[in-house]
C-alpha cells in the first residue's frame, strides 16, 4: 500500500500556500505517495476532516492568495489532549508523515503532536511576517512587502501632494521583518520596529529636522508590533507643525495573488519537504539560507528567535537624508 502523506495549512494565512500544497500533492504523487490534506488548521486534525488530493484537485491553484484547505488558529490543540487526538487521527488514516505549512506556532504545534506519533514531521515556513528562525524567508513575506509597498507608493504621491506626514502601520505581529524592508522599498523617513524603540521625541525632532530641510511630506512606517499607532498619530500632530494621518494597512497585505518569488520558494520548500519524507528523516523545518534550499531541526525552528538585521535601520538612515 502506498505510504500517505498529511498536509495542513496553521496559523495566519500567507500568500503561496496554495503553491505549496500543490507542490506537496505533485512532488508527492511523483514519489508515489497518496497525499491527503486536513482542513481548518490543527483543527482538521481534532475533528478527522480532510480530503484527498491528487494532482488535479490541486489544479488552477498557484497563483490564488490564500489557502485551499483553510486555516485557523486552534487554541483546543494546545489544550490537554489535543495533540494526543491529533495523534489518533494520523493513525487511523494510516498517516506516515505531516507537512506542516505555517509559522512558528505552527511549528510548535508539530513539535508536540511530533512526541505522540511515529509519523514523521516536517514544517514549511509560511508568514508574512518572516519570523521563523532558520530561513532568511518565508512564503508569503515577499508578496506582501510588495503589496504593502504598492499601497504606499501611492500615499505618498498624497502624502507630496498635501506636504503631510503619513503614518503606515503594517503588519508582522511582534516582529519588525515586514515593516523593515517595506520601509527601505519604499524611502521611509522613520522606520519603527519593536527592536528598536524609539522615544516619540526622537521621531519629531526626525521630522521636525527633515522639515526644515525642505522635506516636508514624508512617511513613517511603523510595525503593528511597535506600539498604538493611533496614539503616535495624534501626539505626532500636536508636537510637529506638520499636518500627521494615520493609514493602517490591515488584511490587505496577507492576501492577493502571490508574486513570482512567494511560487517559487513554496515550491523548492515542498519539494525538499517530501524529498525528508523519503529520506525517513522527520522532526525538521525546510527553510532558505543564503540563497540555498536547507533543513534544520524543527525544534530549533520552533524555539529560537529569528534575529532582525539591525543594521538596515542605519542603511535606512542614510537613505533618507
Ligand atoms: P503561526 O503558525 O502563524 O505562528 P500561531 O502562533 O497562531 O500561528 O500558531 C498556530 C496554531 O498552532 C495555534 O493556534 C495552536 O493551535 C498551535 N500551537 C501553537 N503552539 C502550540 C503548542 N505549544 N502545542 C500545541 N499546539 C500549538
């Protein structure tokens, strides 16, 4: 009988999981595997609901945000006996591997269910956010910088216009990754990221200085993870002489169709995935490392913390002047 392989979409979705799990399915199929795909998250395995995939149900999928199979943010499997029950699951249907596409809570989820079963685990890293320790990138992240950086390009053709001060809060929950390269692409005056804290004090006399140089619109991009955004707004137009809005980018950034380089990381990453399943070698993460298609340990993966390069805030600086 043909070994099967189990996928599942967790956490916030990305743009390119559906490449990855037709990537999955495909790279699977050629292998001689049977691949199923559970629904909603971890929650496809507490509740045993899934559905089969084989190469044409993955068809007329690549190029659409989101994902096919759903997802969803499951606290019940974190809760006593939910990874035991995931567990079960993988049993019954006679699962010998999970490809597990999502970020780093995701990935701890795995790491638990990965203590209660033979099947092996292998983690794709899948967030806009590109917090997963272990990859330079993650699917997802590139075609929301792009988006983030369209949107913006077109505030600040407003922002010259009216010689106003934009706020742009972007996505990255508590990380600076996606508002730090948004914020190069697109000449931001102030980049702000929850590694960095910078004063309010600090971020005026920016402004306030790029004023009397004669730059008087300018933009902040500013991480969801950085602080109340609203607040900086409103403290921002009393103590500057500018005019100060706030646009908050929101859920825009995690859909749309994902961008060339979002296919082909999804891709590479799945094919190496399967490609550990045939190896036998379970409990590691797929990742992108200076350039290169890698694998670490999924627990490594799952417990340390992705470092954000500094240094480009300074580059940003320089940029700006
Ligand atoms: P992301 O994968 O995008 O980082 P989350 O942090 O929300 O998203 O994690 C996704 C899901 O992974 C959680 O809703 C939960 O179901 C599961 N999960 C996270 N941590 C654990 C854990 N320690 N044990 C079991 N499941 C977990």
């Amino acid at each position: 009988m043909a070994k099967t392989i189990g996928i599942v979409t967790s956490g916030g979705d990305a743009p390119g999981m559906n490449a990855a799990i037709r990537a999955v399915t495909r790279v699977g199929h050629s292998m001689g595997f049977q691949v199923i795909g559970f629904e909603r998250g971890w929650d496809g395995l507490l509740t045993n609901t899934f559905k089969k995939l084989i190469p044409r149900s993955v068809g007329g999928i690549i190029q659409l945000g989101g994902t096919m199979l759903h997802t969803l943010r499951c606290p019940a499997f974190e809760q006593a006996g939910g990874v035991e029950t995931g567990a079960e699951t993988l049993r019954l249907n006679n699962v010998d591997a999970l490809v597990v596409i999502g970020g780093d809570g995701s990935f701890r989820g795995a790491l638990e269910l990965g203590k209660k079963t033979d099947a092996l685990m292998v983690g794709i890293p899948a967030t806009i956010d590109n917090d997963v320790y272990g990859s330079d990138e993650t699917i997802g992240f590139d075609t929301a910088v792009n988006t983030a950086v369209g949107i913006i390009d077109k505030i600040r053709d407003t922002a010259i216009s009216h010689e106003r001060i934009f706020i742009v809060e972007v996505m990255g929950r508590k990380r600076g990754f996606l508002a730090l390269e948004v914020g190069m692409c697109v000449g931001a005056e102030v980049i702000l990221v929850p590694e960095n804290p910078l004063e309010l004090a600090e971020i005026v006399n920016i402004m306030d200085d790029n004023s009397k140089k004669g730059k008087r619109a300018g933009i902040i991009v500013a991480a969801e993870g950085f602080g109340d955004s609203s607040k900086l707004a409103q403290e921002m137009q009393r103590q500057t002489e500018s005019e100060v809005r706030l646009s908050i980018l929101g859920y825009a950034q995690r859909g749309g169709s994902p961008t060339a380089r979002s296919r082909l990381l999804a891709s590479l990453f799945a094919e190496r995935a399967v490609e550990l399943v045939c190896e036998g070698k379970g409990s590691m993460a797929v990742g992108l490392q200076k350039g290169a298609i890698t694998s670490i340990e999924l627990e490594k993966a799952a417990k340390n913390k992705k470092p954000l390069d500094l240094r480009l805030l300074k580059v940003a600086e320089m940029l700006s002047i």
